[in-house]
C-alpha cells in the first residue's frame, strides 16, 4: 500500500508548483520594461545640467560672466570715463566759441598724424566722408585748417592744421594734461604704476596707437 500510495519522483517534477516551489518577486536577469540603472543616471544626468544652466545662463551662450573680470572691469572704465569727459569740457571752456567736442577731435588728429586726405581723415574720425567735408569746410573758414595739394599727386587734396588749429590743440592739451596730473599726484606711487600698465593694456586693446608726452592728448 506504501509503495501505491507515495508519489513517485516522476510525478513531482511534472507539477513543480504543487510542492511550495511557487514564483517569487525576486529579480531574474530576463530584461523587463522597467528603466535600467543607465536610463536613470541619463536623466539624473540631465537634471543636473539644466539646474546648472539655471544657475550659469551665459555657459551655453559663449558669452562672458562676471568671474571673468570684465564686468567689474568695464564698470570701473565707465567711472574713470566721466571723470576723463568732465576734464575734457573743462578744457574746452576757453574755446567752445570757437569749436565742437567733433571738431576738436579733428583737429587733434590732424596734429598727431599730419596732413590727411579726406577719405582718410573721415575713418580715423568714424563719420562718412560728407560728415567730414562739412567739418572741415567750417574749420578752414575759422583758418584753423587748409587744404594743400599734396607732393605726390597735384590732383588728390589733404588737409592739414594751420598755426590757429595747433594753437587751439596745444592750449587745449596743456589745461587738460595740468588737470589730470593734479589728480595722478594724489595717487600713492605704486598705484601710478599701476595704473599706466592698465591703461596701457586698455589701449592695446582698442587700437589706440601709443603717444609720447610731446603728442597731444586726443581722447574728448
């Protein structure tokens, strides 16, 4: 009866589930629809880029941000500069009857790189050349410039200061170095030469060919 009645190994391995081996919620190596590990750190990943770009706007601009310098930098220029322009008008006081800021940048150009043709004159200035031309024709009728024919060429005209025109430059730049030289005097030495080395550099970098102390200041 024993032997009847006891199930056989046969049977047991044909009805696994009939023995307590049912399925459990442990995890298999068959791929599942659920998100791997990698798809989690891609938006982790993601997540944290766009915080990032929250926080630092300019990083996928290629603009400059403030860790650079340029800010506080340009800021201290900007107030340099009003103090520079109200040096400039004060030394302007004594001729305005006689000429514009404009019309003195054109004199001073002419002063510190001689005889020019218009054309030429009209890009060192930054106007067209009909703004130029009607510049120059108030200041030849003030006498403080001419126009010559130049040694090359009897055809092409260039402009040039006369003895008034450098006088006006000259005066100009002598009240206008003696202001800022009060100011330099106030500074602690080392500053000074702090200072030409930055100013040097600032130049540079617009374009501003360098000058001796013979040549007239020509910012306005």
């Amino acid at each position: 009866m024993s032997e009847q009645g006891a199930p056989t190994d046969e049977h047991r391995d044909e009805h696994p589930d009939r023995h307590g081996d049912e399925p459990t919620d442990e995890p298999t190596d068959e791929p599942t629809d659920e998100p791997t590990d990698e798809r989690t750190d891609e938006r982790t990943d993601r997540r944290t880029d766009e915080r990032a770009g929250e926080q630092h706007p300019d990083a996928h601009t290629g603009e400059h941000t403030d860790e650079d310098g340029v800010d506080e930098v340009t800021s201290a220029v900007l107030t340099a500069s009003r103090l520079l322009v109200a040096i400039s008008v004060r030394s302007l006081a004594a001729v305005e009857d006689t000429v514009t800021l404009p019309q003195f940048r054109l004199l001073v150009v002419l002063s510190t790189r001689g005889p020019l043709k218009l054309v030429t004159l009209a890009g060192e200035l930054g106007v067209n050349p009909s703004t130029a031309m009607r510049m120059v024709d108030r200041l030849t009728t003030a006498a403080l410039v001419d126009r010559q024919a130049s040694p090359d060429s009897g055809r092409e005209i260039r402009i040039q200061l006369t003895a008034a025109g450098r006088a006006i430059v000259d005066d100009v730049t002598a009240r206008r170095r003696a202001d800022i030289a009060e100011i330099v005097a106030r500074m602690p030495p080392r500053r000074r030469h702090d200072l030409v080395a930055a100013l040097r550099a600032f130049t540079d970098a617009g374009g501003e060919p360098p000058v001796t102390t013979s040549v007239p200041l020509g910012w306005t």
